[in-house]
C-alpha cells in the first residue's frame, strides 16, 4: 500500500524486475473530475518513460472516457476492463507482450482493482484515492471497503507506505 502512484519509484521497480505498470484510471492516475491530470503526474510520467517502464491504463471506463482522459498523455490503455474479473489485465500483459511477473498493478480500490491483479497473478499496489469524493457508481465499494479497512486497521494491518520499499 503507498500514499500515490507518484511515489512509486521508477528505481524500486527496475530492483524489482518490473518493467509495466498497469494502473487504473480514475482517482488513482487522476482525479475523476480532473481529466487533464496535474504537472506531478505529467513529471510521473516522464520518469518512467525515462526509465523504461511502461505505463498503461486499464480501465472499467468505455473506450471515449479512457481516451479523452489520456489522449494528451503517451499511456497505451484498455477500456472495458471489467474489473474485478482479470479479463482487462490479461488482455493488458498480451499487448504489452510481457510475462506477468513484470507488471505490478496499482489502484485505488480494493474491490476491482486489487480482486483483478491478484486473480490475473500480478503484483498489485493499493493507492489512497487522488480526491475524497467519487463518482456514484464507486461508492457501493467503498462502502464495503470501509468495513475491511476498519478490520485491517484493528489488526495493525491497514498502512500507506511512501514507496513499495519502504
């Protein structure tokens, strides 16, 4: 678990023989009501292009919504991911042409994002959410993650981290 995607290192990645990030889109990459994301993302993005890691978005968003938000960015992605189900990661590492051990995959919820990497076999990173508020149609998971997270942090299990290292 890390603070935000912006933490993660492009340096703990490469130690770790990652060379893909698969990342959901909204509140994690960025804010859902900010599509242009921030310079930090911008700055993220750079460094691991620098790095030689890829970044691509895999999202529960129809194809326009992914490709109006990262259109501007140089972030492959695939839509209609269908989280919580693998199937969107899967077709992800098929594009990229990458073994799964080299992908980590970072989101901010624990119900489709975390359930989907760990049922597609990859690595997976828990991000806080970029802003507080959602869209309508998240708040039945974060309802039910208030619940695990209430029980992960009466068994001193439930912390943010700054980077996956740490």
């Amino acid at each position: 678990m890390v603070e935000a995607i912006y933490n993660i290192e492009p340096s703990t990645l490469k130690r770790r023989g990652i060379s893909a990030v698969l990342t959901d889109l909204d509140n994690t990459l960025i804010a859902w009501n900010n599509p242009k994301g921030t310079p930090q993302l911008q700055e993220w993005l750079h460094r691991m292009a620098e790095a030689g890691i890829t970044v691509m978005v895999v999202s529960n968003n129809n194809h326009d919504r992914v490709k109006k938000a990262v259109g501007h960015m140089e972030v492959q992605f695939t839509a209609r991911a269908l989280k919580p189900l693998p199937v969107g990661i899967d077709r992800a590492v098929r594009t990229l042409g990458i073994a799964k051990s080299a992908c980590i995959m970072v989101g901010d919820q624990m119900l489709t994002d975390m359930i989907a990497g760990n049922l597609a076999g990859v690595k997976t990173v828990l991000v806080k959410p970029l802003i507080k508020t959602d869209q309508w149609n998240t708040l039945p998971n974060r309802f039910i993650e208030g619940f695990i997270k209430g029980h992960m942090k009466r068994k001193g299990t439930f912390k943010y981290q700054e980077d996956i290292d740490d």
